[in-house]
C-alpha cells in the first residue's frame, strides 16, 4: 500500500485580482487531503464501485498522466477539508494521488515537486473546462507561503513558470515562494466555514461582468494589489498586526467587488474583537472567512456562535509528503 498527504490553502491576499495580473498570496494550513492506494481484483474507491467521470481529476492523472494500466486500484481518500469552500480540496485530492502513484509506479525516484504541482494543475484544468489558476495546486505542493504573480515580487524566490491554454487563450503564471518569519510569535490561521459551498467559476464571471459594467471598479483591483504587496512585506518581516489591518482592509475591496455575502460578513464581524484581522477567502459568495489571533480557541466559538464551522491551522504548514 501507499499513502500521500497533501495539505489545503487559504489565499490571504489577492483573490479574484490575481485573475487580472495582480499577485496572490496563499498559505498552506494544516488539514488536507490523504489518499492510500492499494492493488486490489476490482476498482474502487471509498469502498464503492469508481466510476471515473464521478472523479475526473483522480482518472485524468491515472491514464492522461501516469498512463496506468496495471491492476486495479482501492483508492481510499480521507480529507479534512470543507469542500467547495475556497480550500482548495480538489488541489489536495489531486496533488495527494499524484504523489502516491508516483510512489506506486516509481518507488526509487525521488519526487519532483515541480513536476507534481504542474500535474495538480492540469488536472484542476481538466476538471474545470480548462479555466484553474495554479495557485491551489502550487501551494499545496510546496507549502508555506506561495506567491503566485505575473511579475516579479520583492523579497520572495523564483520557484516555476506554468501556463495553460484556456478557452479564452493562453495563460501564463509565475509563482515564488516568500520566506516566512522563524517565530511566528503564537499567531494562528482561524478558517470558518459558512456551510455554503460556492462555485469559483460564477464569482469569477460575476466579477468579469461588474468590470465590464462599471469599468470605475478597476480601481478595487489596484487598491487589492496595493494592499496585497504591502501584506505580504509584513508577513515577510512578522508583523502581523500589520498583516491583520492588511487583511480587514482587502476585505472591504472585496465586498465592494460583490464577492462577499451576509454570511461571510457576519462570520468577519463576530472575530474580529478576537482577531487581528480578518476576510473571506477565495472566491466568496459562500465558502470560508480566514482570521489570524493569537487567541485562536475564542475566534472559533466566535465562529460557532455566528453559525460556522472554525478550523484552526499554523502558519507555514509544510507541503505534499508520501507517508
Ligand atoms: C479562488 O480560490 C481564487 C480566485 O482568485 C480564482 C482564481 O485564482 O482562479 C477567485
């Protein structure tokens, strides 16, 4: 048998600009998804019959990848994270069972990190009508602080390029790593969940037609950009109260790119006496806020009581690993 794990992210700064060119900042958190594969008479998986259309992203890497055709496979997936909640579950999924075949098929080559987050992606590709930025599939890879940006970015390392041909033409990312602060000085990540899934691909399209509309909105793109790159230059030097005033500032900017809901927002309020700051993450609508405190079992019943599930994480968990 062989087992993989690959964490989930959350992005703390610059989701949604960073589909327009501007950098994102994403961090890996502790819970993620584990997959164990073992040779089995017949192919299953949870302990059910595997139909690969109920699982696209785990048979494009099986055939369109690893070129697998040996015996069948148990696949057996455990995962910690909400899904369809801006935590980039299917990244995991995707980056955990690129690990494990990989273990499977070539068990004296070491893994190319690299390599597995370009797989994650084009799965995430395959599975979303070839529209994924590489930022879930990047950070879970390599964990820690992942910057994903069509420019360079001060203070951070040059990790890989990566494009994909998109039905709107061909994209290309660059993504860095920021080095984090050795104490991160008792601060926790607070992830709540609002119990509403949301589909990136509709908050996306919502903020294509917003721009189109009121083209003045461009300016919430600059302003997340600014506050993106001031974030991170705080996070780099462990200044989190900075960090935190960064964070509650992006998420106005996104409420007024409509990607908040009530949910969310009331999920913001009610941690942030608690918290030093505090936004929705990823697409909205719906999903997770992410919150960092020193002070992380009072954010949750913070969440509990405002009606969300709370998740707590360290900064800087470490990325994919073959168990
Ligand atoms: C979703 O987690 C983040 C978005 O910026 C979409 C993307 O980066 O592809 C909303």
């Amino acid at each position: 048998m062989v087992e993989a794990f690959a964490p989930g992210k959350c992005i703390l700064f610059g989701e949604h600009a960073v589909v327009y060119g501007h950098p994102a900042v994403a961090l890996a958190i502790d819970q993620g998804v584990r997959v164990s594969l073992k040779k089995s008479e017949e192919w299953r998986i949870g302990g059910e019959k595997f139909d690969p259309f109920k699982h696209p992203h785990i048979s494009h890497i099986l055939h369109k990848i690893f070129y697998y055709n040996g015996e069948p496979l148990d696949i057996k997936i455990e995962s910690q994270l909400f899904p369809a909640a801006g935590l980039g579950s299917s990244a995991a999924l995707s980056n955990a069972i690129g690990a494990a075949l990989h273990k499977m098929m070539k068990p004296n080559e070491k893994l190319d990190i690299v390599k597995l987050a370009k797989i994650g992606h084009s799965a995430e590709a395959a599975a979303q009508e070839g529209r994924a930025s590489p930022t879930d599939t990047a950070t879970s890879a390599l964990g820690g602080c992942v910057v994903v940006s069509g420019e360079p970015v001060k203070g951070t390392e040059h990790i890989f390029n990566t494009e994909l041909v998109t039905p709107e033409g061909k994209r290309s990312w660059s993504i860095y790593k920021s080095i984090l602060p050795e104490k991160t000085d008792g601060i926790w990540l607070i992830l709540g969940f609002t119990g509403e899934s949301s589909p990136t691909g509709k908050m996306v399209a919502g903020v294509a037609n917003l721009l189109s509309q009121v083209p003045s909105k461009k300016d919430e793109m600059e302003a997340i950009n600014e506050i993106t790159l001031k974030g991170l230059d705080a996070l780099s030097k462990g200044n989190f109260e900075a960090v935190g005033l960064a964070m509650d500032e992006c998420h106005e900017h996104l409420q007024n790119l409509n990607v908040s809901s009530d949910s969310l927002d009331r999920l913001v309020e009610a941690v942030r006496p608690y918290s030093l700051g505090a936004k929705m993450t990823g697409a909205g609508g719906g999903g997770c806020i992410v919150a960092i405190s020193r002070n992380p079992q009072r954010v949750s019943e913070q969440i509990e009581i405002a009606g969300g599930i709370p998740m707590i994480s360290k900064i800087g968990t470490k990325g994919v690993k073959i168990i």
